[in-house]
C-alpha cells in the first residue's frame, strides 16, 4: 500500500553521493550530520553516503562534539561526487554540545524501550562468547549445563528459555541450528549486542515474550583482518577469523569463520555408588569422561554496498558443523558414556537494505533457509557409571537408536518505515518462519512405521507509528498480529492467531536525566522444540497453549560528572509482568528428560539497577543487582481437592537475586607509545534459591525440596595490545575461588580454568 500511494516520488532519479568530515584534513568521527530533513551518521573516519537528485539544493547541517556547527547550501552535482566538509574546533563550554556525537552504543541506549546495548569491541582481546557478555547485563542471567558446547538457558528479568528471541543483524536465529547458539559465537563476530527486556520493537519482527537479544555486526565498508587463537583448561581451543574487503566500485565480500574444541574433562562433586559393586562414595571428586565439544562454523557473504539501488545487497552461505558427548542426564544422576550428538547447518541466505528507496521509505528485506541435519547416536548396549566403569546392557544407554532428522527451517522477514514528517513514522513488519521435521531411526527400519513428519507456519505482522522531538520526547504506538499452523502426522491441524499491542515512551528531563515508561500485551506461540521436542533431552508436548502476558517498565538513567575527570551514570528499571498459560520447563515423569508445560498464570514483580563511574580514561567501575520474584497464580492442580498448596508459591529453579561488578583499568602507552595494558576483574554473585516448590516438603537434606546454592564467581583478565592494537595478547583466570557453580538442576560447571589468547587485527577503512 506505501509504494502504491507514493510511487509519483519515484518518476524522479535518485543518485548515489559520498561525504567526508575532516577538520585540518584529519577525520571528524562519528559526526551527526542533516540533509533536509533526513539525519545520517558519518562513521569511525568521518565518511557517509546519501542520495539525491543531481541538480537540486539541499540543505547540509553538520556537528560533532568539540567542533563549531556547520551549515552551508550546496547544490548535487553528477552521480558519485565526493563532498567534503571542513569543520573548525572549539574550546567553548562542552555542555552546549553534550547531546551530540553519541556512539551506536549509546543512541540504543536512549531509545524508548527498556534496552541495554554492548560495546562488543571492548571485548574482542577475550575467549568470551555472546553468552558470558551478556551476563553481565542488569536483569539478565545466562544459565547453562556444563563446559563448552553446554545447553544454555537465559533469563531476561524473569522470562527464560523460548521467551526471549535471538536476532543477528535483526534477523531471527530460530534456524540456524546447533552450530550456532549465543554460548559458542565468539564476541568478535558482534559490534555490539542489544537487550531488549520485556517490550520488543517490531522491526525485530518476533512473537518474544519476554524480551529479545539482537547481535549486531559491522557493516562499515573496510578492508579488515581479525584473526585469533585461544587455548585453555580442559584442553580448549577457539580460532576466530573474520576478513572482509570493498571495493571502490562497491564489491564487498565477508568471511566470518570460527571453531570451538573442548574435552569438558573438569571435576565434579557427586554421591555415586559403583554400578558393579554397590560401593556408595558421599561428595567425592570424579573427572567428566564423556563430555567432548566441537563446532565449527563458516559464514560467507557477496555483493554490493552503496549503489543507488541498494545501499546492501547480499547473497551467502552459512555452514557448521557440530560435535557433542551426552555425559548426564537432566540430574547428574546418570552417567553415559557413548551417547552424542552430530548436526550440520546448510544456509543460502539473502540481505538486502536502501535508505530512501523513495523519499523518506527505508527497506529491509531478508531470507535464508536451513537444509541442516541432525544425528542422535546411542549404539552402545552398555551401561556407564560415574566411575568410567561399565558392564552390558542390551538396549542402548537410554533408548538404542541411531535417529537422523532434519529441522529445516526457513525465514523471510520485511522491515518498512516510512517518514511522514521530521518528528512522525510509520513502520510495517511481517516475518514469516517455516518449520519441518522428518527422521528415520537407522537401527530399527521397523520403528520407522511409527514416524511422522511434524510441521509448523507461523507469520506475525507488527504495525506501528512513532512521534519523535529528538532529545525531547518520543513515543511509539503499535500493534502486532500473530498466526500459527501446526501439524503432527495424522493429528488434526491446530491454527491459531493472536493480537496484540503496545507503546512505549521516553522523555529527557535534561540531556543526562532519561525517564522512560512501556506497555505491552504480548503473545507467544510455542516453539516447534517445545511442540515436538529436542529429540535429544527435551519430551514432546503437543498440546501447548499459546501464552500472553502483561508487560509494564518504568525506568530512569541519569548520568553526571564532579569535572572532566569523574563521570557517573546510574540507571533503574522497574517490571511487572503477568501471563497467561505461562509456558516452563519442568522435568518429565522419570526425572530423566525436561518437558514443557503451561501454567495457568505466574505473576513477576522485580527490579534491576547499574552503576557505572569513570576516571579519566584511566579507570572504569560498574555493577548491576537485579532481583525477580515469579509467583504461581494457578489455583486448581491436578491431584489435589481445592486450593492447591502450590497456589502463590514462588516459582522454583528460577533464580531470584544476583548480580555483578566489574573493575578496569587501562595503561596506555605501556612500555612504548601506543601500547596499552588493560586489567578487569569481575564478581558474579547468585543467590540462592529453589530447585523444587518452596511450598512442598521440608529443609532437611534428605527431604524433596532441594535448594541450588548461592554462587560467588571470580574472573580475571589481562589484555595488552602492541601497534595501536594490531597484536595483541590476553590471559584470563575464571572462577579464581575454585568455587562448585550450579545453574540447571544442580548441573555443575567447570571449575577454576585459565585461557591465553592471541590475536592480530588490521582495517583500512573506505
């Protein structure tokens, strides 16, 4: 309907146009600068593009922090002139400018939404992953299994697992496979990473819940290389290598490569008893024997970069492969010693983005498939004790098979917003993802009657309208409309649709003082993995019920300094939430599998807060405390007579206090000019907190309820970066304490562990 209405605007040609912002010929980065009505970012060296038609006027409006402002009228000339535009320093009062020359970082941060961003090149002298940076995050918890390659479950202000989505570059990661989950991509993949906590912007173009994670890549024109090699305890080792050229004529390709290898083989405390001879051993000390990981991963992407007809447009392939050993069950009751795991990811993908397709409409278009296939492999007829011992068991392990399926999954996302005026928009979204799964047990031809191919169509299409007085006030209205098909073999089709909306509002106070507030009835249709399960240690339920919830932030940030020496920023969010036919995880009727469930309803009231202060560019303190109270608001439960015990009990296994500090210090020029020596330490604190129903059994040891114990985890790293960071050397010590880390039912991770990093970074930017 918008290229209908306004295609009159496309009878006149657009050219494609280059600016450069230099003061006494060097780069001015990160300049704000306006054409007419339209604001642009210049990057890191001061360059930017912008169309326009040659031969008009245009109005140019230039600023960045410590420069005067420039304005001055200019008239386009042919396609592919290259202005440049000179700006003059200043040493007047720096607080006239103060709002200007924000970095992507902190322009997501002062978004209406609750969101918090990652500055990710910070951390790119680390072994981190996605995973470890986000949980430093206030309101965030990443919980994971075990070693690399582990399960992992994240948290986001009470919402976990399926409830919070995963988007790189804004495009849904539901069917990249198990190559590529956010606890084995490497940091140095990302630019940044945004945590969006309850309030989901539609442009994301999900059915989130709770909250959405979005990786952010570098799509600056550059010629680059960022290699680098890491290796640790328990025999770890992780290579990352990302290269990337652009050619004047606009040619780019992109290589992003990357590998993780571990043998897990860290000690864990259990009370086992010896599956031949009866033996019970109380809290001793045994080494995991079956727990190796290996993924590796490519991403390979070619096309053009600003041409008047896109300013991207990309075609690729995404490829991995994946390697896991299955040590436990859901309890670290049971030890396998021959179960695992194989996957691959196949993926053509297709990105494609213009700013100004016509006057003022922005497009993003995206597509990728998955022709991956997955392997559960348990051949052995033995079973296995925690001692390495065993002795036969016809059967398998768990359930003898040797089970190849595909879950081909493919994804096709639009991303429209339309400029109405300055300060008013429009944006339409609609992503559609399919799903099919089909598998074979290759050990039992016979079983193969009984297999029936699964299937899932979900569209969700989001409408919204935005009023934005920058560095006022702004406000965003907008609704979003869900439809889901399931089939399970023979099983009738389930279809089912949703609606919901919400708004979400910011108001600056003063250029440092931001409140903001947001609203949100959101719906959630269950996963294809929740519906039909993980075929690895996950049970089917296909009687889910779609889940909605009531989502409510109210939040405030204030940032101040003493002088140019002493900085402070301090920020708090407020959250209630209420859902319905709330979706969890809870173990299966053996206690051996997980499954999902609903529950009536579960009401959430918490908060979090952060603090960071700032010494020069010397010295950097942070810290964040997030507490999350999740009640139980279904009265009536199977097998009881009246009000259920476990009415208003607080939810179990789900953390409900923790957080962290962070401490940095940064030695520049360290032994030569342009060498710099950064140190960080980190404290992680959880809190105890419920396994089982607070509400059922005693506290004794030997009855059900069980807590998971309060953890306090220790990290040091060191980093030292030679040439203005072309080498560079890390070293890191995690869990310094040693201390026994527990996150999904008690499941123990590594102990105390230490990693070397090497890496080499170069860039020539356009």
């Amino acid at each position: 309907m918008l290229l209908c209405v306004l295609g009159g605007h496309a009878q006149q040609p657009s050219n494609f146009y280059k600016g450069l912002v230099r003061s006494n010929g060097q780069p001015v980065p990160d300049a704000s600068v306006k054409i007419d009505k339209k604001t642009i970012r210049a990057d890191e060296n001061g360059a930017f593009t912008f169309s326009g038609v040659s031969g008009s006027s245009v109005d140019v409006s230039v600023s960045a922090l410590g420069f005067q402002h420039l304005r001055q009228a200019l008239t386009l000339g042919k396609a592919g002139v290259v202005y440049t535009f000179s700006m003059q320093g200043r040493e007047t009062a720096i607080d006239e400018v103060s709002v200007l020359g924000f970095t992507p970082v902190k322009e997501v941060n002062r978004q209406a939404y609750n969101v918090t961003a990652i500055d990710a090149t910070k951390l790119y002298n680390t072994t981190m992953n996605i995973a470890n940076a986000l949980d430093r995050v206030a309101g965030v918890r990443v919980r994971e299994s075990g070693g690399v390659g582990s399960n992992f479950n994240l948290s986001l202000n009470g919402f976990s697992g399926n409830h919070v989505r995963y988007f790189i570059d804004g495009i849904p990661m539901d069917n990249m496979g198990s190559s590529f989950q956010i606890n084995n991509i490497p940091i140095n993949l990302a630019e940044r990473v945004e945590v969006y906590k309850g309030v989901v912007p539609i442009w994301l173009g999900s059915d989130a819940l709770g909250g959405a994670i979005n990786i952010v890549t570098s799509m600056k024109p550059r010629n680059f290389v960022d290699a680098s090699y890491s290796y640790g305890s328990f025999n770890t080792h992780r290579t990352v290598v990302n290269l990337g050229t652009t050619s004047k004529s606009g040619f780019t390709f992109l290589l992003n490569a990357y590998q993780n290898f571990s043998d897990n083989d860290y000690k864990v405390t259990l009370s086992v008893a010896d599956i031949n001879t009866g033996a019970y051993s109380e809290n001793i000390k045994l080494r995991r024997f079956h727990d190796q990981y290996h993924n590796e991963a490519v991403v390979a992407q070619v096309g053009v970069v600003n041409k008047p007809y896109a300013d991207r447009l990309l075609v690729g392939f995404t490829a991995g492969k994946n390697y896991k050993e299955i040590q436990a069950d859901a309890r670290m009751k049971v030890a396998y010693g021959g179960i695992h795991r194989r996957g691959t990811t196949l993926m053509p993908t297709l990105k494609y983005q213009k700013m100004n397709l016509i006057d003022g409409l922005d497009v993003t278009v995206n597509a990728n498939y998955n022709f991956g296939t997955e392997k559960n492999i348990d051949t052995l007829d033995r079973r296995f004790g925690w001692f390495g011992e065993s002795k036969p068991n016809p059967g398998g392990e768990r359930s003898k098979q040797l089970y190849v399926y595909k879950n081909n999954e493919g994804i096709a996302t639009l991303a429209a917003n339309y400029k109405v005026t300055e300060k008013q928009s429009i944006a339409l979204s609609s992503t559609a993802t399919t799903f099919k799964r089909e598998g074979e047990n290759e050990l039992n031809p016979q079983a193969n009657n009984y297999e029936v191919t699964k299937r899932t169509f979900k569209n969700m299409m989001g409408l919204g309208y935005s009023y934005d007085v920058k560095d006022v006030w702004s406000a965003t209205l907008f609704g979003k409309y869900i439809f889901q098909s399931n089939k399970d073999g023979d099983r009738p089709t389930m279809n089912m649709n949703r609606f919901g909306y919400g708004l979400a509002t910011t108001y600056f106070l003063d250029p440092e003082f931001q409140l903001k507030a947001s609203y949100e009835l959101t719906n959630r249709m269950a996963t294809a993995y929740e519906l039909f399960g993980d075929v690895e240690n996950q049970d089917a339920n296909p009687d889910l019920k779609p889940e909605r919830s009531h989502n409510i932030n109210l939040g405030a940030y204030y940032g101040w300094k003493i002088n140019e020496d002493h900085r402070f920023r301090i920020g708090g969010n407020l959250i209630y939430r209420y859902a319905f036919d709330f979706i969890f995880t809870r173990l299966n009727n053996n206690q051996s599998k997980l499954i999902a469930d609903n529950r009536e309803g579960v009401s959430t009231r918490g908060a979090d807060m952060e603090f960071n202060y700032s010494y020069k560019n010397f010295l950097t303190l942070g810290g964040s405390l997030t507490y999350q109270y999740l009640q139980n608001k279904q009265e009536i439960e199977p097998g009881y007579t009246g009000v259920s015990p476990l009415f208003n009990a607080q939810m179990p296994n789900i953390p409900y206090l923790f957080g962290n500090t962070d401490l940095g210090l940064v030695f520049r020029d360290f032994g030569k000019k342009g060498n710099v020596l950064n140190v960080n330490y980190n404290l992680l604190y959880v809190h105890r907190f419920w396994l089982y129903w607070p509400t059922m059994g005693g506290t004794s040891a030997d009855d059900k309820k069980r807590e998971v114990p309060g953890q306090l985890a220790h990290d040091l790293r060191i980093g030292y970066s030679l040439n203005n960071g072309r080498y560079n050397i890390g070293a890191e010590i995690r869990n310094i304490a040693d201390a026994q880390l527990y996150d999904n039912f008690g499941l123990q991770k590594p102990g105390r562990s230490f990693a070397v990093n090497l890496r080499y970074y170069f860039q020539q930017v356009k």
